[in-house]
C-alpha cells in the first residue's frame, strides 16, 4: 500500500469513528478512546469554553459539525479516486463561506468561536480551489489546515 492511501485509509478510519460509523473499514472495529472507557469528562473538569448555547441551537449546531465531519471523508474519498473537481465542489458547497455559512456564524455571540468559525469556513475555500489544481500534495496540505481548525475550535470551545 503507498504511504499516500494508507494515509487515507487512517484518515478514513479517524473520519468514521468519530462520527460512530463501524461501516470504515471490513472487520476493523474502532477503539474506545479513554473519555469513553472512563465516562464522559465532566463540564467540571472540562477547561474548554462553554458556548452557552440554547438546547434547539445545540443541537443544530452539532448536525452541523457532523455534517463538516461527513464532507471531509467525502473529500478524502474522492481525493483517494482521484475525482478532485468533484472534491472541489463539495469542499465549497459543504465547507466554504457560502452565504447560508455566513449568516449562521454571525449568529454566535463568542467573537474567538465566530472569528474561529469564518477562518475555517474561508480555509474550506482554499481547500476547493488548491483542490481544483489535482496536485495531491497541496490539496493534502489545505486539507490539514482546514482540519487544523475543527482541532483548535474543539480543543478550546465545547457546546
């Protein structure tokens, strides 16, 4: 297997198992982390910044990071065929600064959380246009940095 799709394979087992699919891989089951094996860390113990949200806002907000988290292993399938004008098209579409992106981030009241969220959004459509150039090595690299937002985001910020 080239370093690049066993690159994709642990991309793709990362991708699913945070979103609870057992479908990434035949046979492999994915590892509970140790927040699992121990319980879910309380907000107690928890150093992140609360966003405060309204149960309805929760819950929206997270389908939508979901939702991010499902385009990415789309991206990263895509890319694995080499089929990067359509990978383009979904790293605009599901990830970009697009109008409804806009208006749902200006909706925050944490500017850090807000100003967070169009970085990523914007990284999203750097992510589309290097994607366009089929140069894996680059479209990898904007890939990084877009995720490199979903980690400090969660690694600050908690719902």
């Amino acid at each position: 297997m080239t370093t690049f799709k066993r690159t994709l394979f642990f991309l793709t087992i990362l991708l699913s198992a945070g979103m609870g699919s057992t479908s990434f891989a035949e046979g492999a089951k994915p590892q509970m982390n140790s927040m699992q094996q121990h319980g879910m860390m309380s907000h107690a113990n928890d150093g992140r910044i609360s966003l405060g949200l309204p149960p309805k806002m929760k819950t929206h907000q997270l389908m939508n990071m979901r939702s991010h988290l499902e385009a990415i292993q789309t991206i990263i399938a895509l890319m694995e065929t080499g089929d990067f004008d359509k990978a383009s098209e979904v790293a605009h579409a599901k990830l970009g600064l697009t109008e409804d992106m806009k208006k749902m981030c200006s909706m925050f009241k944490n500017d850090d959380f807000r100003n967070l969220g169009f970085q990523f959004h914007k990284s999203a459509d750097v992510l589309s246009e290097t994607l366009k150039t089929k140069d894996m090595s680059k479209s990898l690299h904007a890939l990084r940095d877009t995720m490199g937002y979903c980690v400090q985001c969660h690694a600050t910020f908690r719902q």
